[in-house]
C-alpha cells in the first residue's frame, strides 16, 4: 500500500509545476516527441479495412485513401493529389522527422461537419496561461520566459505553415486565444476557461491548466478536442474514458509502468546493487516505489497496478510511498519522505514523478546517508538536464533508467527550430517554448489531414487509428508514437509514445542543457539514444554507467540521418521565397 507523507492538502495556488514545465525551454525537446505515426484509410464515404500488426482487421469509416494504398491497388491516378503531395514517396512536402502520407484532395468537405468546423474554416483555441507573479520573474531572470504575445505569434506561424502544406480539404485554420483566469490547479476557474473556449465555439483546444482535470473533463463534456500540453500523463481509464476528445502525447502512466517492470526484470532483478553508494552496492537489490499522485489520488490505481505488476513478474519490492507536490511544504515533504524511503531498506528506489521534487528530497537523502540506485521510471522532465543538475548530485550520480525524450541535437539542427526558417525565413517566435507550440500543432494538424473532409472527432480519432507506425530508422533512435492497436501493447492504446531508451545521469561530463547552458552534469543515453518498443527490451546486460557508445547530445556535424529531416524545396510563395 502506499503511504502519503502528509495529509491531503488544499490545492495551492502556487501548485503550478506544470504550467512552469510548459514554458521553461526544456519542454521544447518534449514536443520531439511527436514523431508523427503516419499512416490513412480508403475512399470518401466507404468503410475501409486494414490489417495492423495488432489485433488483426480493424475497420475506420470516412477517411480518405492514402497514396500508399492507391499505388497498392493501382488507383493513383484515378484521385487528384495535392502539390504539396511528393509522388515519389507517397508523404508531404514538408521538412519534419516525420511528415504525415498523401491524402486526395476532394472537390466537397462536407460543410459544417462538427461543432467548430464549417464549409470554410476551422475554428481551433489555443490557451495562455495567467501571469504568475511567483514564477515568470524566476523564468525571466533564467532567461527562460517567452511572453504570451510571442506564443501566441508562434502559434500562428506553426498553423501558417502546416496549414500551407497539409490537406484542408478547401477550409481554413482560425486561431482564438483563450486566456487563463485561475492557476493550474483551480478547477473553477478551469472550467469557466473550459465553456469560454465552448463559447468560441472551437473544433479543439491546444494546451491548458493540465492539473486541472476539469478543463479536461468539461472540454470533453461539450465535445472539444483537448491536444497536447492540455492533458499531462493522464491515466489510461481517464483518456478512455474521455475518447475521442482527449489527446496527450504519452505515454501514459501504465505503460511506462510496464516497460519499466520489464527493464528491471530483464537487467536489474536477482543481482546486487551495484549502481548504488557503498551503503546498498554489495547487497542483493530490493526496491521501493515513490510516486507522484494528486491530492485527490488520480493516480493512485495506475501505481497500485504497477507495484503489483513488479511483484507479479517476481520483483522484490519492499514498500510504496506517494507524495504531493505541495509548495507549502517541499523542505518538509523532503525530509518525511527521505525517512520513509530509507525505512523501508531499498537499495534500489524506482522514481516516477516530477522534475522539482527530487531537489527538496535527494539532499535529504544524502544528509542522512542513504545512497541508493535510483530508476527512473516515466518521469515528467525529471531526465532533462535541466532538472538534473538541480538535484543533488553524489544522489543523482547513481540514477539511470528509461529515456523518453529523444536523442539530442543541437537547437539549430531542431526540425521544431528549422521549420520556421524553411518556410518563413525566420527563426520561431518565442526562445524557449517553439518545440511545444510546434509539437501541439502537428498532432493537432496531423490529425485534421488524415480525417479527411468529414472533419468531426470520430474522424479524427479513425484517422489517426489507421495511421501505420513510422519506422525508428537503422539505428533505432527516432521517436515512434501510435494510437489505437498496432500490436505494442495490449488493447487499444491511447498513450501515443510507444518507446523509450535507457540513459544514466554523469555529474562530471559537461555540455549544454536544454537551455543552452554549459555546465557539468548530463544524462549519458546508452547505444547513442538507442529505444525500445514493448516487449524488445534487451536480456543481455546493457552498459550502465559505461560512457563508451553513449551519447549526451550529437554535434551538428555527427547528426544521424534519421534524427534529420529530408530537405524540401522551399515553396515559391512561401515567405522565405520572397526575401
């Protein structure tokens, strides 16, 4: 059972994480992840069947054929296919890791086929959060503050773009801001947001108070698509249940969950510590689960499940403590919760939480002489560089496990910072937070394209479905994210990300963080970013804390091929054509 270092406190209103992990640059490598799984149907208005590598038949009514499927059935030429469409590949013109397979252009959309869709326009809201006093002097002085008035430009640089290339079946995309009016935690002022944007009369919002599950819920309640950074390692029952509208970019608590019962199995279980301090390295491992959960326990079966699953697969576990995220008592919390992890005899913690409690507990930790190994198990930014050097490090100097990000590459060589330049001849509009805006914009967008003309969010969802995973390149680096049942995990998958690599945290290397700061401390990624999918995590012991093939971020000139996308020639009305 898990244990809660205090009682269930009111919801802060500085309780803010999330909003602040959505601004600070780091996030930007999130959106990374949104390697677009591209994939289609059939014909306008026919039910289509496709054999995946899941369950086997599955059928989508109303999406379009694809290139891929026209050629195979030798119709290529019986559809009109976009300019923007390149023939000789089947996929879009448009230079991103992953661009999303041709569709036809249709001659009728269908009109007013859902709520915030009509003959012409698309009408999308995207939300701000409210100014902070507490937190946006913090990020300015860090140099990781970008105002609304530029997020907002970027949002509309990013739909320009996809909008000049993807198939909008003859309609327009029309942005609306919805201002924030409470913090990420106010479920009143969430919901007022939540009808402000039904109000608007939006087909989908992009981002929004993401602790806050009212917005989520009442998005859902009126039939609104909730994209992206709206929704935040929600549990699988929660974006289930709220099918078709919610749509995170995953994976969700359950299946890191399960990768991370795997890894520990397949590399950790039945040997000695031998990545821990000199207190825990000669005994057999034993471990311990500390978990992040909400005041009101949303997560709480999702960690109940995870534990036992650990002990299912014949794990050695010896205890569960969850905490909150209460910035009234970090300092606090951190002492409680070293005392309760240190009680139990874990040599071994497995972590899944946030990036900014670990640096009120980890020097707790080291006061009271506890140093064991600590797995990273589906944490929220917490295997960021950023985040990692605030930890304390003789703690931290004995911490690997799953990497969910991508493989780095440098800020230039970023397809979420060369798009803007390929296209308009500028770099984005905001610093810190483009990758985000860019990564919201292309599920979103990649979802409108493979709906086809009958835009509503069954479409929209049967669109995604049908869209076959992207390969993950020869060296297997590249980000694979799915919907529906392509055979990685049992039952429907509503998650998105589907692999993950394996890193370990190196306090003495020095490079940048995801800001740009040079200083010491980077995570090592083993087999140079090398991921997994479910059920292929290797057997044979994998170099932990061995830097020979590790990587921490490719220099411009060593980029893989598949962590860059294929040039494309610049449009000749895109605005980069005129300078």
């Amino acid at each position: 059972m898990a244990t809660q270092q205090t009682p269930k406190p009111p919801k802060s209103a500085l309780a803010r994480y999330a909003p602040v992990i959505a601004i600070v640059a780091v996030v930007a490598i999130v959106a990374v992840i949104i390697g677009v799984a591209s994939g289609g149907s059939n014909d306008k208005k026919a039910t289509t069947t496709t054999t995946t590598a899941g369950s086997g038949a599955q059928s989508f009514a109303d999406v379009p054929i694809l290139f891929s499927e026209a050629k195979e059935k030798g119709t290529v030429d019986k559809y009109k296919w976009p300019s923007t469409c390149d023939t000789t590949t089947g996929y879009v013109k448009i230079p991103i890791l992953s661009p999303p397979p041709c569709t036809p252009e249709e001659a009728d959309n269908g009109g007013a086929t859902s709520p915030g869709v009509s003959a012409d326009t698309i009408k999308i809201g995207y939300y701000t959060a409210k100014p902070d006093p507490t937190y946006d002097p913090i990020l300015k002085a860090a140099g990781a503050y970008d105002s609304p008035e530029a997020s907002a430009k970027a949002y509309q640089q990013y739909i320009d773009i996809y909008s000049h290339q993807y198939n909008l079946y003859g309609r327009k995309i029309e942005l609306t801001q919805i201002k924030g009016s409470g913090s990420s935690t106010d479920e009143v002022a969430a919901k007022a947001d939540a009808d402000k944007a039904a109000a608007a009369g939006v087909f989908a919002v992009i981002g929004g108070p993401a602790q806050a599950r009212s917005f989520q819920t009442e998005l859902a309640a009126k039939k609104i698509l909730c994209m992206g950074a709206c929704v935040v390692a929600a549990p699988r029952k929660f974006v289930a249940d709220s099918s078709p509208y919610v749509w995170g970019v995953g994976p969700n608590p359950e299946q890191t969950a399960e990768m991370t019962t795997t890894f520990i199995k397949n590399q950790l279980a039945d040997k000695n510590a031998v990545y821990g301090g000199d207190d825990v390295k000669s005994k057999p491992r034993t471990f311990a689960l500390l978990s992040y959960d909400t005041p009101d326990g949303e997560y709480k079966d999702s960690w109940d499940t995870f534990y036992n699953d650990l002990k299912t697969a014949g794990v050695p576990v010896v205890g569960h403590i969850s905490y909150f995220l209460n910035p009234a008592s970090l300092a606090a919390d951190g002492r409680t919760v070293a005392t309760k992890l240190k009680s139990t005899g874990a040599t071994s913690i497995i972590f899944t939480g946030d990036p900014i409690f670990p640096s009120y507990l980890t020097p707790q930790m080291t006061q009271q002489g506890y140093f064991p190994e600590w797995v990273m198990s589906g944490t929220v930014l917490a295997d960021t560089n950023v985040f990692a050097r605030k930890f304390d490090q003789q703690q931290w100097a004995h911490a690997f496990g799953l990497q969910l990000i991508p493989a780095r590459v440098p800020k230039p060589q970023q397809d979420s910072y060369t798009l803007t330049q390929w296209f308009l001849g500028t770099p984005p509009a905001t610093s810190n937070n483009y990758g985000i805006i860019k990564g919201d914009v292309e599920l979103l967008m990649d979802g409108i394209h493979l709906a086809g003309p009958n835009l509503t969010p069954q479409t929209f969802l049967d669109g995604w479905r049908h869209a076959p995973a992207a390969k993950s390149g020869p060296n297997e680096l590249n980000t694979i994210v799915t919907y529906g049942d392509h055979g990685y995990w049992s039952g429907l998958d509503y998650g998105g990300l589907d692999n993950a690599g394996i890193l370990y945290w190196d306090p003495k290397v020095v490079g940048p963080d995801e800001t740009g700061n040079v200083a010491p401390g980077m995570y090592r990624l083993v087999d140079g970013g090398r991921r997994y999918l479910p059920n292929q995590w290797p057997t044979a012991p994998v170099k932990l804390f061995d830097p020979a093939g590790t990587v921490t971020i490719y220099p411009a000139n060593a980029i893989p091929p598949e962590l860059q996308p294929t040039p494309v020639p610049v449009p000749a009305d895109a605005p980069a054509a005129t300078k």
